[in-house]
C-alpha cells in the first residue's frame, strides 16, 4: 500500500500567496508520509477578472511550476497539479500537470471540457481558455497508474473509461467546483466514477471565497474502488489535506469479485476492448 494526500486551499490572484500555500501542503503531505500528492485545479491563480488570465498565466516551465518541481524533487513526492497554461494565442490551457518525486514534469493533460454557465453566477471558461485535443495515457507513480482529468471532464464518463481502458488504477480530478453544483453533484458523480471504473479516484479542490463573484466548494476527498469514501477534507474554511492509502490489491480484489470490465459489450462498443481486470 502507498499513502497518498489530495489538499485543498483558496487560490487568489496573489500566484506568489498560492505557491506558499500549496509548498506547505507539500511539506505536511511529505511530512505524514504521502507519496503522491494531488493539488486543485488553478493552483497558481484564480483571477477575478477574465481579462487578467492571459497576463498571469505562465509557460509550465515558468516561475510557479519549477519551485514546485523543486519541492517534489527535496520531499521526494510526486505532485498532481492544475495551472493556467500560456499559449501562443491570446487564450490560455486549463492543464493539467504531473510533477514526478525528480522534479521533471512527466506529464501535461489540457482540459478537454470547458465549463461555460451563461447565468449567475457567470462563468464562460472558453472566453479565455482554450481546449485541450488528446487523451492523456495514464501517469505511472508509486501508488499506481493515474488518469489524468479536470474538473468539469468529470461529468464525461467516457473519458474516465477511456483512461481506465488504458490501464489507468486512480482517476483524478483537481477542481474547484462552485457552491451550487458542488453541493448537488460533487460527491455523487466522483462516486459514480470509482464504481462504474473500479479505480481508486483523487479529487483535490478549490475552496472558499476566491474573489466578490467566485467561491468554491471544496471538500477534497479520495474513494476507493468499491465507492466509499476513504477520507475527506471537511473544514472548508482552512487549506488542509486528506491521506489514504491506494492498496492495488484491494483494486484488483473489486474487479475479481465483481468483473463489471470484464463484461462490457465490446461487440457493441468495440473501442472498450482492451482488457482492464489485471
């Protein structure tokens, strides 16, 4: 087994603040024992005006990237994490990043699902970001293989099948989910996907009040294969962490006991067929 942390905090314009807050997550995941640790989703900024976004963003080998590239490499942890991505465009990525315990960036997943919500509050993602084009195959770490998503990708299982047709063991997401969606949907769909995929799922996520227009719904948590919930960050006011370990094992015993991959109609949805119960 391999203990690994999904933290959460509240991200602000401040890049400098919220590097400070995700390298003391890094220090307390290290210092508890984690292997892997999984950050939210826009861990270098969250602006509160859209036409800030392609002036903060930054090129992943940048100044927000490497001293967390550093981090991993001194506490030996590898480091999911979500960032704006500069582009040659006047929009950005919403990416995906995984930092290995080296401090190389191993792999870069661009969001492929852009949440747009034209009602209050307002929130068009694609007026400042631009999609992603390919799924990313999932990450070796020392807790397992991981799937790599983000936020708003989690209400399209078919991406999560497609990860886990590729091996993917944990899904993720890093997120920053708001108020009125996170209450009604946050948990039911991450524990929709670990039942419907038998994987382990690490979802890190924003919270609390960003700036007047924008708050998060936090509660980071991990689920294992079976669908309950293994730990869960409950105190949404304060950045903090839960750890749980991924037993592969215990993965492996869910999809043997029940083999719901195994029977997937292949003959009808052949681009299922690889086989994922090892």
């Amino acid at each position: 087994m391999v203990l690994v942390a999904v933290g959460q905090f509240c991200g602000t314009a401040a890049v400098s603040q919220n590097l400070e807050a995700c390298f003391t997550l890094i220090r307390r995941a290290a210092h508890l024992g984690s292997k892997v640790l999984f950050l939210p989703e826009a861990s270098d900024f969250i602006a509160g005006d859209p036409k800030d976004i392609p002036r903060l963003a930054q090129w992943t080998d940048t100044d927000f990237v490497r001293p967390l590239a550093n981090e991993a490499a001194k506490h030996d942890l590898h480091i999911s994490v979500g960032v704006h991505e500069a582009s040659d465009t006047d929009k950005v990525y919403n990416t995906h990043l995984i930092i290995d315990s080296l401090g190389n960036v191993c792999a870069k997943y661009r969001k492929l699902h852009l949440f747009d919500l034209d009602q209050q509050p307002r929130l068009v993602e694609s007026a400042s970001t631009r999609p992603g084009s390919e799924v990313v195959a999932p990450v070796p770490t020392p807790a397992g293989r991981v799937g790599l998503s983000t936020c708003y990708d989690l209400r399209f299982p078919t991406l999560s099948a497609e990860l886990v047709r590729q091996g993917a063991q944990i899904l993720t997401y890093p997120s920053a989910f708001t108020l009125r969606t996170g209450a009604a949907h946050w948990e039911p769909l991450l524990r929709a996907r670990a039942i419907e995929n038998q994987c382990y799922v690490a979802a890190a996520a924003q919270i609390g009040k960003h700036h007047p227009t924008r708050s998060s719904y936090g509660h980071a948590m991990i689920i294992d294969p079976w669908g309950a919930i293994v730990a869960q960050c409950s105190d949404i006011t304060q950045p903090s962490l839960a750890i749980a370990d991924i037993d592969l094992e215990y993965l492996a015993g869910v999809r043997s006991e029940l083999p719901v991959l195994r029977h997937q109609r292949v003959d009808l949805f052949p681009w299922l067929a690889k086989d994922t119960s090892e």
